[in-house]
C-alpha cells in the first residue's frame, strides 16, 4: 500500500471564494456559508477532495482540524505535517497543538502548499496530512 493510501488529510480553508470559483460548490452556499462566517473541514478521500464537517468560525474549525489529526494519529508512530498558504502563524500554532497532543509524533514539518493547490483553496488555507511510519 502507497504512504498515500495510508496518510489522513484534511484542512480548512479561509474563504469559500475560490472552492465557489472552482466549482466545488454553488454562489448561494458560498453566499451563505460567508454570512454566517461558515468554515468547511474538508478531507482527501481516494484521492478526491471530500466534504467532512462545517464549522462556524475559523477558531472552531482550527480546534476541530487538531481534534481530527489527534484521532487519525491514534496511539502509532506517526509524521506529521502541517500545510498552509500565507497562513504561517497559524499553521505554528497548529504544530505546536499537535507536538503536545500526540505522543507517538516526532516533530511537526511546517510547510507552505505550492501555487497549484493554492489556486483552488486560495490564500489561508491551513491542513494537516498525518502518516503512520
């Protein structure tokens, strides 16, 4: 089995503008979802990007992206890292979270996701992949 097959992904992104953009959802949900300050957590499930949960503030959906790679870690070994896209100080605080809430991870990679992926989640977008060793 590939490590990506084995790895759990999710993240939360900023502003529904640029999943409206691409399709990914309708005007009137990223209407809505903007008014009532609504942050979907989405995952990576086969290889497509999949809804999980709607969170209202991006406070919450931050504590809720933790809770999930606290779940997916388990009591394994695992690496972790944290991603994001001119979200730097969040995505730190994200790690350091993660360092103290699973025993079983040896540091947290801090990293910025490339323009690619960032051109279809937009700028403060912040994800977590954990992978067993």
């Amino acid at each position: 089995m590939s490590a990506a097959a084995c790895s759990r992904t999710f993240f939360v992104v900023e502003t529904l503008e640029y999943l409206r953009r691409g399709g990914r959802i309708g005007a009137a949900t990223a209407v809505l979802g903007t008014a009532l300050a609504m942050k979907p957590l989405l995952h990576i499930d086969d290889g497509k990007i999949m809804p999980l949960e709607k969170v209202r503030t991006l406070a919450r959906a931050m504590t809720r992206l933790a809770d999930l790679a606290v779940e997916a870690a388990g009591d394994q070994q695992v690496e972790v890292a944290v991603q994001h896209l001119g979200a730097y100080e969040r995505a730190a605080k994200l790690a350091e979270r993660l360092e103290e809430r699973i025993p079983g991870v040896n540091g947290c990679v801090v990293a910025e996701l490339g323009a690619v992926i960032g051109a279809h989640t937009g700028p403060g977008v912040v994800g977590v992949v954990v992978q067993p060793v």
